[in-house]
C-alpha cells in the first residue's frame, strides 16, 4: 500500500518549544489527513513532523488553505529554519515481524 507523506523539519528558537507546540497544531484539523506524528530533538530545539494524507491533493489543498496559512503566521516568530518535502512511499517489512 502506498502512502502520500509529507515531511517537514523546523528549527526554533532556544526555549520556545512550549510556545510553539501551543500554536502548532492545526485548527480545523485537514480534511484528508490520515494520521500524523512529531518528533524532537533532546534539546527541543528541531522538530520533523510527519503526516500521512488520503492523497496528493487533499495535503496540497491543506497546503493552499487559509488556515495553514494562519498556522504558519502562528508559528513563524519562533521558527528559525524549516525545510518541507512530499513523499510517496510503503511500509517496510521486518523479517521475522507481524504487522
């Protein structure tokens, strides 16, 4: 099964990491959006967010909507660096694993 994943890397600013959580979440949350997961660096200064989508399309409507937009302005004082991409891809079998 494929998956359409897209992936974003931030920097932020030392000791914000509380403020940004509290603005980083999306509201309304995407319609399309399958799951997602964020992951921090020890010192809670990068973050990669990783969200799973129904389709190309419905992540890039999110993308262009007004409320991403209004996310990102959220979250802009406090990100230093951020680097995104869109990915196309499958879950990896583990030998001797079930699902």
């Amino acid at each position: 099964m494929d998956y359409f994943v897209w992936m974003t890397t931030r920097k932020i600013r030392a000791g914000a990491l509380d403020d940004f959580e509290r603005v980083w979440q999306p509201n309304p949350y995407p319609e399309g959006l399958a799951r997602a997961y964020a992951y921090w660096s020890e010192d809670g200064q990068e973050i990669v967010g990783v969200s799973f989508w129904d389709s190309k399309e419905s992540c890039d409507a999110w993308r262009d909507s007004e409320a991403e937009n209004r996310r990102r302005q959220a979250m802009a004082p406090y990100v230093l660096e951020a680097q995104e991409a869109f990915y196309r891809g499958r879950e990896l079998g583990i030998p001797g694993r079930q699902r």
